[in-house]
C-alpha cells in the first residue's frame, strides 16, 4: 500500500552481487557487500530518515528470498538520492567494524 512521503527500500536495493534486473538501483561502487536489514536500519537512523524495519517480506521480483524492507521518510529527497545516503552510511559502518 502506498503511504504518502514514505519510500520502500529492499536489501536488494544496495546489493552489489544483485544486477540491476535483479533489483540494484545503484552503482556497484556505491552498493554494498552482503547488506543486512539491521545494518540497512541503522544506516537510515543515521541518515535521520526515520526508518520503519519489516522483517519477513520478499521483494515481489524474487519471492522466495524473504529479506525484508525498510520504509524512510522521503522528504524532497529522490529515490537514488536516498539509496546513495543509506548505502554510504552502511559503507561507513562497515568500515568502522573492520577497524
């Protein structure tokens, strides 16, 4: 269902193994490496988009992979523009683990 200022956004979204047929909507070298939901949530809470975690869903495209999605505050924001934010701030979260 649609809800008005709010934007849907999979794990497959910022996949960097998926193609774009496969549900990518960035460049590999913006995506991420085996992104998580919850590292998918926190990258969102710190971008400030308010995220909404939903466990348990399957992107209608590959229906068998239950990896669940994420809806943010879409503000004056684009799409790519929200992809590119979330997925930096899980690049930076990442790279902070490994340190």
């Amino acid at each position: 269902m649609k809800q008005p200022g709010k934007m849907i956004v999979w794990v497959a979204n910022v996949d960097r193994s998926k193609t774009r047929h496969q549900g990518r909507r960035i460049s590999k070298s913006l995506s991420v490496d085996s992104p998580r939901l919850s590292e998918m949530e926190n990258a969102a809470k710190s971008a400030s988009l308010a995220p909404l975690a939903k466990t348990g869903s399957a992107r209608p495209g590959t229906w068998w992979d239950k990896t669940g999605y994420v809806v943010v505050d879409r503000g004056n924001l684009s799409r790519t523009e929200i992809l590119k934010t979330i997925a930096k701030h899980m690049t930076k979260e990442k790279q902070s683990k490994k340190a």
